[in-house]
C-alpha cells in the first residue's frame, strides 16, 4: 500500500495537467493507497481556495474520490461523517474536529458561530468554553 499526498488526490480530481494526471491515474489504478486525514482537509481547502470549486463540488469529489476501490482513508468513518456534516453547513475543517471527536464527552470551543451551526447536528456534542 501506498501512502499519497494531496497533490495526487488533485491531479486525479482536477485532471488539469496532463502528464500529472495521467501519474496520478496509474497510481491510483495499479496500487492499493492510503490517504491521511490531513491530505483530505488540504485537499479540500486547494480545491476550493486555489481552484475556486463550488463548496458543494468540493464535498461532492471528495466523497466519490474517498469511495474509490483502491482508496484506504484513515478515520475512514469520521472523515465520512464530516464529510456529511460539511454538507450540511459546516465548514470542512470543523467537520473533521467534531466527527474525530465523537467519543469525547463534548467537544469545547470559544468559537460561537461553530457551535450555533453545530448544535443543529443532533449527533454532534458541542459546548462553548
């Protein structure tokens, strides 16, 4: 298995240089890989920084690149849970800090606008500090 970094997963996504591509296509073809959390919420914020991709898209590719045959994602269960929670209006990088945070009795912030959008989660425990 093969450990890969984020610019795989953009190449792949994008197909917006043709030789990088075409790399990234043949890794993903021929070998099982792994992708950590943190290549998933650079992922997220490169396409949706850098290449101006709807915020929707974004969760959308991210979800069909995650369900890839081939793919292993690590926390493969929270990053589909913040993937779900992204879409329904949190921010991704949020998401990710909540659905990791699952078994914690509450997760805590000072953050007021993160806690009004999250307590709309009924799965979601959060409490401002």
């Amino acid at each position: 298995m093969l450990a890969i970094d984020t610019n795989i997963v953009i190449r792949f996504l994008t197909r917006d240089h043709e030789t990088l591509a075409q790399r990234a296509l043949e890794i993903l073809g021929n070998s099982d890989v792994f992708v950590p959390v943190t290549v998933i919420l650079e992922a997220e914020w490169v396409l949706r920084d850098a290449y101006e991709m709807p915020r929707d898209e974004v969760i959308r590719e991210l979800k069909r690149f995650c369900g890839l045959e081939r793919v292993t994602v690590a926390s493969a269960d929270a990053v589909k849970r913040a993937l779900d929670f992204a879409e329904r209006g949190l921010d991704v990088a949020d998401a990710l800090h909540l659905a990791q945070a699952a078994e914690c009795e509450a997760f805590v912030t000072l953050d007021r606008p993160l806690v009004r959008k999250a307590r709309r989660l009924p799965e979601v425990r959060v409490r401002l500090a």
